[in-house]
C-alpha cells in the first residue's frame, strides 16, 4: 500500500435497521456509530441508507407524515424505487431512480415523503440515502429551497477505458462539476465501475471523507476490501484514495470540509446551542414553519 494514501479509520457493517415511518427501512452508519460521532464526517451529520428491500404492492401510502427541519440539508439520492415529496414552502416533485432531492430546511420547513403512487400500488424493491448535510452558524436561518436535480442534470464523468463512470452531484471530479448548489464545500459523486476498474480520488486532508458501497465490492488502498452495504471511514493522513472494483460495482463517496462549529442536534433540528434548539420547538408550535398538510 502505498504510503501517500488515505489512512483507514474503520470499515463498518450496516448497523441494524430501523423503520422512519412505515416506507423507510433504514441503517443508520452516523451519527449513531461511535468512531464517527457527531461531527466526524462534517458537513454531513446523518446518513441514512435504505438498503435494497422488496415492498409488495399496498393500496396505503408508505412513507413519513409531516415533520419539520431547521439547520440542515436532506440531501436523497433514489437507486430504486420513487418517492414523492412536498413541503410547506410550496415545492413538491418525484424522486426517481438516480434522481437527487436537495432540500434546504434552513430557518424552517415542514415535510413529508410518501412513495410514488404508482410504485406503491404495483410495489417492488427500493433502495436510497438519505443525508443530513449540516449548515454553517450564518447559513442556519436562509430561507427554504428546493434542488430538483434530475439524472440527466449531473455532471457526467467516464474514465479513458469506459470501465467506470459517475454521476457528479456536487463539487469536482477530474474537471467535471456537479449542480448542487452548496453552503459550504462538499463533493457528492456516485461511481458506477466494471469489474477490474480502478480509479483514484484525491482530496485535501483537512477534508472529512467516506465511501458506502450500495453495490457490488471494491479493494480500497491496495488493502482494504469493502463489501456490498459497507461504508469505509476515511481519517486525515494522506490525499489519495484508491478504488478497484472486485465486481461490478455501485459506490456513493461523500467529502467536505469540516465546519468546525459547536453541534446541537435534537430531534429534526441541528443547530448550534442548546438555546436555539428551544428557539426552533417554540417556532415550530407556534407555527412559524408554514403549514402542510398530511
């Protein structure tokens, strides 16, 4: 292994599942697991994966009623299966498979996510990632927004021997740029690689950074092997990561810079002290986050 690569912190099994509502089945690699904590992959506080899992078909819409959010990004990401979206500042669309969802909370907002319609009446298997990217202290109150960004809409990478290619969501990958706009720096790629494709990613050390492997497997530094469903925890000796793929493979790697800001997660909410958390269930009751209704 060469000695310019990225140092490995931890390879992790999926934790155990549990259920967001009753259309999300889910594993929870942060910030529920020790070695990373509260802020080890900063900007991204929570990660979220559904792994592949069969739905049969259900006239009842699946899915989690409304919620609120203040002080974060909930960034999805559709491998398979449809959701359907809507929140209280208006904006509602489909997340289809390869589709991303980038929905800023910001100072406020109030959500639901059901599957698609037709995808729950004809049922079938779903797999996504949610992520909770943290916003910075002078961001945690900008209004709402929505990203739309559609399949077709990322950046579009293919390596020189056509072996692997990605989808470029947002920040940089050889040149190619993705269109999520961001409120601190943040690189969200999803690989599709053929067996024996290799590919090396570089980032600055400073630079928090973790690959999850929704398909197939991979060799990471020459060392490492990552099955199906883990997630590799990178630390911060060394700018170079090398990924070779043992199969055919699908790999979501996510790095960003830390915000290097106090944390103060409760519930829905990530802010900054404990007093705006009490600030964020006041507005809340007192309807400050619009209305939606379930």
């Amino acid at each position: 292994m060469k000695d310019t690569y990225r140092n490995i912190v931890e390879l992790m099994d999926p934790p155990p599942y549990h259920w967001v509502g009753d259309g999300f089945r889910v594993h929870n690699f942060f910030p529920a697991l020790p070695a990373i904590g509260l802020d080890g992959m900063s900007p991204f506080f929570l990660m979220d994966y559904g792994a592949r899992h069969y739905f049969p078909p259900s006239s009842k819409p699946r899915g989690v009623g409304v919620h609120p959010h203040r002080g974060i990004e909930t960034v999805t990401i559709s491998y398979q299966g449809r959701v359907a979206h809507h929140d209280s500042s208006g904006n509602s669309g489909v997340i289809g498979e390869g589709d991303v969802q980038w929905m800023t909370a910001g100072g406020g907002v109030l959500h639901k996510e059901y599957h698609e319609e037709e995808f729950n009446r004809k049922g079938g298997h779903f797999q996504m990632v949610q992520l909770w990217v943290n916003l910075p202290a002078k961001y945690k109150m900008t209004p709402a927004k929505y990203q739309a960004i559609e399949n077709g809409k990322m950046g579009k990478y293919l390596s020189d021997d056509g072996k692997s290619s990605a989808d470029i969501i947002a920040g940089e990958f050889k040149g190619v740029k993705g269109p999520a706009f961001t409120f601190s720096p943040v690189n969200l790629f999803n690989f599709r690689m053929l067996k024996e494709a290799e590919e090396i990613l570089s980032f600055p050390e400073t630079y928090n950074a973790g690959i999850l492997v929704p398909e197939g497997g991979i060799i990471v530094n020459d060392s490492a092997e990552v099955s199906e469903n883990q997630f590799v925890y990178f630390g911060h000796r060394g700018k170079d990561i090398k990924v070779k793929a043992q199969s055919n493979c699908i790999i979501l790697v996510m790095s960003g810079a830390p915000l290097n800001e106090p944390i103060a997660p409760h519930g829905p909410f990530v802010m900054n002290t404990k007093e705006e958390i009490q600030q964020a269930y006041e507005d809340y009751y007192n309807g400050k986050f619009g209305y939606l209704e379930d």
